[in-house]
C-alpha cells in the first residue's frame, strides 16, 4: 500500500504563491496615512496600529473540508464553533483581544434547517470566545459550491469562513520578540482533529479503510463522523486565564495546519525543541495505522493532541500550569526554546520547520 | 417566452433566514465588555464602539459568481478590484474610513499564475481604495470548490471574499437618522454590472440568448466578457471628496443587490423616491430584452447605472455634485428623501423596499 501524504489528499502547490503574495501586497501597506501595519506576512493575524495606545488587529480563516463531514452527517449545529475557534485562536497568538466576528457563508443552496443550526454553532462559538458576530454574509453559488458548473450540485455543500477583529496595545502586541532560549513550551490539548487535515483524514479512513461515518469504532468510543466532527478548542479562556493570573507570555501559536512547524511563524531568531509529548487522542493513531503515515507527515499535518501552544519564561510554567488548568483546559510542559533554529520533536528523532517563514497565505491548514 | 427571474435564475430562498440571525447572533452582542455593538444587523457593515471616541468599522463580502466570468475567461487580474469595491464601498455607507482587508481564496487547485493574476487585482483595488492587505488566506477545497464531491471538478473554480476593517468616531457614525424629508438623493455612475446578478446575467445572455463570451456586441463596443468582468467602481474616492469640501452626508448607500432598495436599509422614518434616472449602460438594455425582464425585476437585481447613492441636505446638492464630478466620478441629482415610507422609482411607476429592514444577511447581491 502507498503511504498517503497531504499531497496525494489533494492539498499541495501552495508554497509557489508566498512571494507572489509579498511582491504584490507588501506595496499596500504604503496606502495607509495615520495609521500602520505593524505585522508582516506570516504572522497568524495581521495588526493595524491607529493611534498610539491601540491597533486593529484582523484575521481570516474557515474550516476547510470540515463542512463535508457535516454535509455528510447532515448535522450543522456545531461547525460554526469550529468558524470562531480557527479565527480566534489564530488572534490570540498576537496577545490581541478578540471581539467580533463576521462570518461569510457560501452555499449551494439555501435550507432554512441547515442555516438556523450554522448560527447555532456560530452562537456558540461566540459564547464560548466570547465575542460578537454582529454581521456575515451568505452567498449562494450553485454552479461554484457544490458544483462543477455543469453536473447536477450537491444542495448540503458549503464553506464557511471567518474574519475575526480585535484590539491590542500596540506595546503588548506579542510577536515572539521576547522569547528566549531556555523558555518554557505549554501545549494545551486539542479536542480531536479540529478543523486541519480532514482532507487526508477523510481519504484515509472513507478510502483506503473502507470506514463509514456511521462506524461506531470501539477505539473512539463513538461513531467516526462525531469523532471527525467534534469542535475545534477555543483557547480564548486559556490565554485570559494567564492574563488574569499575571504570567508573561512572550510567544503564542495556534498549531494548526503544519502542526508545531506553525512556532516558526514566531519572530524569533531560535529554535523549538519538543521533549515531550502528550498522548494523542485515538482518532490520530487509527489514521496513521489506516494510512500508514509516517510520523514525519502526521505531525506536518495534525495537531496531534495538542492545539495551542504557549511560551512562557522556564520560572512560569507552573504558575501557567495552574492558571490554564484551573480554566478547564489540559496543559503540559512539552518542551524548550532553543538557540539552535529549528523546530525538533526530540521523543521521534524529527527536525523541522517552515520552509518559508512568510507563510501566512500558504498555511496548508485549511483543506 | 417565460420571463426570467432572480429565483429562477438560482438565487432565492434567502428570506428564511433573518429572524434566525437575530435570534441566533442578537445575543452574542453582550458577550463584550468595555466595548459595545452599535449597528443593528441590516446595515451594510457592523460596528464596534471601543472608547469614546473610536468605533471600529467591520463588513464581509465576495464576488458572487462573477467569478465564473473570470474563470471562463480565464483572466483573473482585475476580479480583485471587485472584491475590494464590495467590501469598501459598503464601509463607507456608515461613514467609516476603510483601513484593512483580509481576502479568503477558496480554490478548487492552486496554480501559480491564476494566483498571480488575482493577487494583482487585489493589490490594484487596495490602490484604488487607499487600503492595505496584510493578510488573507487560501484554502484549497478540491471537493467542495468546482465540485460535487465526486465528478471530475473545475480547476479553474474558485470564491472570493473579502472582509474589512476600518474606523469611524462613533458621533460621526452614518446610520440614516439625520435624513429629513427634502434631503437629495445623489447617484454615482457604475462601471455596468459591478459584482451583482451575474447569475441572472449569464443565464438570460448565455443561456436564452446564446451569446458567447468572446461575442463582440455592437452595443456593447466590446465582447461580452469584457463588458462582464469590468471591475465594480470604488467609491470611496466620491465620499473623502465630499469630505474634503465639508459637504454633510446624511446617508449613503452601495447600490448591490436590491437595487434601490437598499436605501431602506437606512435608519430613517422616511421614504426615497426615484425622481429621474440616469441612461443606463447598454449591458443592462441587452439583459432585459433578451431576457424579456420587466423593470421591476431589473431594478430589484441590477444597479442599473447608479452604483452609490449619497443622500445630502437640498442646498448641498450643488457642491455635492461638484465635488464628486472633480474626484472622476458622474453623479447625478436622482430624487429625494419623502415622508411617505418605501423606495418609489417614479418614472417608471415602481414602488418597492425591502421586505424585511434586517436583511443584511440575506442579501441577494452576493449571486
């Protein structure tokens, strides 16, 4: 059996597309007067300085392939969490306070159920981040969503994609400036698969396993489709916990598509060494062991149990222990910075990285 | 011959949806503290008050299907100005500065050039607008993009969205209250079909009326794909004109989907009406006889000429119009502000508005 990889799920040929990304809109940021980009490309969000004391900061994510498991579970009412979370979480990296949310929905077609249970989820994802959606869009597009122009649709399909706006001090903006080597990683576990990788996911288990979303699998402990489908961890609570309890963070990364390779993204002239890792949730290892992938490609492209990571001073990591515990989230010591670049997963003898910092558009995460 | 329709055309069902958002979302704007939600939804953009004297101003919007004109055309250069114009142009509604945007690409395969050509239009409509793009995002959805899942997928497929952020002081904030009765209706020339009824466009032109995107019309003076893919009009030069030379705007309007209609969506007591109509670029006579659509429907889907409405004290009119003309744009005197509630187009007998004043979601214009 050929191993699966992200690219033979149909995910590939982004990294041509970065510098064409800084050539043609790096000149933009010029446009502005009395007010200033302070982030470059690459960063999870992007923050817009507009007085001395404050800066606009913006993102944009969806949730990928995610939508063709609710499509196919025909269950919408939880997807919209997974909107929120992509959005704020990428946010917070940036120690930017999240407030609201606009959410842009494209569909095939329009149905009265699956939209009321699309703004469930979205209500609840603003519950739990704690943030308006106070606008949004749907946009109909039969012959684009769902379609090939020509053969009959698929009515259940859509994409949904968040653009997230918040504030932060432009002095407390966090970019990784302050790291340094010997500082303290803290990953806090994800919930499952979130909202990367479910392209290969999908291929892996519906192809090459032969599984079916209805498959209550004894592992899991539920069927596969609730599994792929459980809600992407919204870590706003998490990152408050440390404000409130005075911990400094000086790194943040939203471990996403590209896995710990997204601590690269940090502006830091160091490196990442993983020393240990949490157990995975079951979902990981029954793609691995499916799709026989190595672990090289399976940390590149899932979370692998751990969805947030935050980099604190060595002497904070049990004060952060406590305060991101005390919130309800699961948190372990996983590693270090270090003066070496690189990122390293020690525990399986891997070194990686991003192969171009400026990756923000090319975050392979999405799909 | 039966006569096309919007609904027939594809794009219907969208009225469910209102008091979902409202029931769904209204909540989610007391999740905030120390900063406050003051638009409601059916304003064209959303904002966010965040200190006395500082609202930050957010909105999202695509391109619809215009984006099946580029692909046919395989010309992707200039659809980034319309993503741009759909975003600002509604920003500027409200009185606010448009700053940022963050684009969403969703493609059903990356290609280097096809990027390329779209990051260059993005970059001319951030010129245009006076905007920068620091960010954005590109998903690669092979199965939901220019696919129903299964059949062989359109490569060249894709959906583009944008989302804005911008600044206004929240007293200067544009919403409609200060129109009174007598006020001026001031319409700015559109570029033709702008980002809206491209649906109904290519069924009524390439479906009954056989056309061909590389048909060159007499009337047109070019092909139809050209005359299609026009890039919609940035307005926001017209308004930092009126700006400039102190003229008081009482309201304003991007004349997307719902024609005209989108004048109710003004937080005013009043009506509008249509008092004289600017010539219409000849694309929209070929649509309407070919299609044999009467003026209701044309005026409810097409903007018809008048791409942004600014509505202006009477004795502002004159230097309104003046400004506006010295910033590169025609403008005309279309009506006025009336006590009788609705949106009247006079010379043709119309009367009309928006069924329901919430509608912001369940815009048609996006299709």
């Amino acid at each position: 059996m050929k191993q699966a990889s992200y690219e033979a799920a149909g995910v590939a040929g982004q990294s041509d597309a970065l510098s064409a990304v800084v050539r043609h809109l790096q000149p933009s940021f010029a446009h502005l007067e009395g007010a200033q980009v302070i982030t470059r490309f690459g960063h999870p969000a992007s923050a817009i300085k507009v007085s001395a004391d404050l800066a606009i900061v913006v993102c944009t994510d969806g949730v990928g392939s995610k939508t063709m498991i609710a499509s196919a579970l025909d269950r919408y009412d939880t997807i919209g969490i997974d909107c929120v979370a992509m959005n704020v979480n990428d946010m917070i990296c940036l120690g930017a306070r999240p407030l609201a949310m606009v959410d842009y929905l494209g569909v095939n077609a329009l149905d009265p159920r699956r939209t009321d249970e699309l703004l469930r989820g979205l209500a609840e994802g603003a519950k739990q981040a704690g943030i308006a959606i106070p606008g949004g869009e749907v946009a109909q597009l039969p012959e684009i969503i769902g379609s090939n122009g020509s053969a009959p649709g698929d009515e259940r399909a859509f994409d949904l994609v968040g653009a997230c706006v918040g504030t932060v001090h432009p002095d407390r903006l966090i970019l990784g400036h302050a790291l340094r080597p010997g500082d303290a990683l803290v990953g806090i576990g994800s919930s499952g698969i979130h909202s990367n990788g479910l392209t290969l996911a999908r291929k892996v288990l519906l192809g090459t396993g032969g599984h079916r979303l209805s498959d209550k699998l004894p592992s899991l402990g539920r069927t596969l489709g609730e599994e792929l489908l459980e809600p992407t961890e919204i870590y706003v609570g998490a990152v408050e916990a440390l404000r409130s309890a005075a911990v400094e963070v000086r790194g943040m990364s939203h471990i996403t598509g590209d896995g710990f390779a997204n601590l690269a993204r940090l502006e830091a002239e160091v490196g990442y060494a993983i020393e240990e890792l949490p157990p995975a949730p079951p979902i990981f290892s029954l793609i691995q062991a499916t799709g026989r992938i190595n672990d090289a490609e399976m940390f590149r492209v899932f979370n692998m149990g751990v969805g947030f990571v935050v980099i604190v001073p060595q002497e904070s990591v049990d004060p952060a222990l406590r305060a991101i515990g005390s919130s309800g989230y699961r948190a372990w010591r996983i590693g270090r910075v270090t003066e070496e670049p690189g990122v390293r997963i020690e525990p399986l003898g891997l070194t990686g990285g991003l192969e171009d910092g400026d990756s923000r558009f090319l975050r392979r995460g999405s799909a």
